[in-house]
C-alpha cells in the first residue's frame, strides 16, 4: 500500500507552497507528489494521469480540499466514484475530515462520505455559478454607464502616425513601421486600424 498526494494551482503563475507543506506534513516525499498547474474544469490533466495509472487498490490519496480535485460537480463525483469503487483507493480530503474513506470502512461510512461529498460538490458548483452570474450582471451594468472595462492600451509612440502614413503609401513595410514604433507587426496593424476609426 503507497500513499501519494495530488496538488492542483489553476495556473503556471499561482504558488502550491501551501498545498506542498501540508503535503509534507503527511510525510509525503516529492515522488509522491503529483503536481498540476492548470484549470480544473477537467480532469484531462498530464499529472492527474499519471497518478491515475499508478494509484492501486489500498492506495491512500491525499487533497488539500476538493476543489483541488476538480471544478464540475458531475465529474468530481465521476472521478470519487473511480478513485474509491474502481480502483478501490482511500480519498483522504485534509480540509474536510469527514471525506476520509479510510474511516469506518462498513456501507454507512461509505453512504455518509458519499452523500457528504455529492452536498459540497453542489454547493461549490451552485456558487460559482453565482459568481458568474454576478460578474456577468456587473459587466453589463458597467458598459451600461459606458464604463471602459479591461486594460488600457499603452501610449503611442510620437512616430506612430507618421509610419502608419508612411506603411498605408507603401514607402515602407509594416515589419519597418511596426520595428520603428517598438511594437509587434499585430499590435501595429490593429492600432493603425484603430487610428482609422478615430481612436486617440
């Protein structure tokens, strides 16, 4: 029997530090360590997969929480099922204690994990479902007010309209403009094209 330790962050720029340290705090050595830096909207993940291929019956996987697991309701619970009745491996969820299948090993156990497991997974998915439709309803409210939304474009540079001129005569290319004005060829395309319609 082996133990491993899943850690999921939704992106490359986001830290696992704390994951990591509660991990270690298993005892959980780095090669027991699968690491995921991406959304979890899916599980069609490269470490995931590897774990997968490897947990075996009697295994125990330890989660920070079950967020980290997945994102969708349905495929948390599709993937809970595999974990524990397929493959037959203990799911350990740190941050909740109930969601340790290691507990009470007899068919109210394995009822009361699994219908802990199928609440929280609603309530999360339920939440950011209201989270979307908060940042949708603050979006059109926002462009309603004629509020800009995003980031700004960058200054242009004082030579910009006169290589825009210069590229649209064809005394130049646009590699040169774009090269003259410090930008990338798109940027300087789309910008000129913007200059067109009247943007300052």
């Amino acid at each position: 029997m082996s133990c491993y330790g899943y850690v999921r962050v939704s992106s490359a720029e986001q830290n696992e530090d704390r994951q990591l340290r509660v991990m270690a705090e298993q005892n959980l050595a780095p090669k027991q360590i699968f690491i995921d830096k991406q959304s979890g909207k899916d599980f069609e993940r490269p470490a995931y997969k590897r774990l997968m291929k490897k947990l075996r019956a009697g295994d125990t996987l330890y989660i920070l929480s079950i967020d980290r697991l997945g994102r969708n309701y349905a495929e948390i619970l599709e993937q809970w099922r595999c974990l524990t009745k397929e493959i037959k491996a203990d799911v350990v969820v740190l941050d909740m204690p109930l969601l340790d299948t290691r507990r009470e090993k007899n068919l109210l156990g394995t009822f009361m994990a699994d219908l802990i497991l199928q609440i929280l997974s609603f309530v999360a998915e339920n939440e950011r479902e209201n989270i979307r439709k908060r940042q949708a309803q603050g979006i059109a409210a926002a462009r309603a007010r004629g509020t800009h939304l995003g980031r700004r474009p960058s200054p242009l540079p004082d030579c910009f309209p006169e290589n825009v001129t210069a590229w649209q005569e064809g005394k130049i290319t646009g590699t040169e403009a774009a090269r003259r004005c410090n930008m990338p060829l798109t940027t300087f395309r789309y910008r000129a094209e913007r200059m067109k319609e009247g943007e300052k």
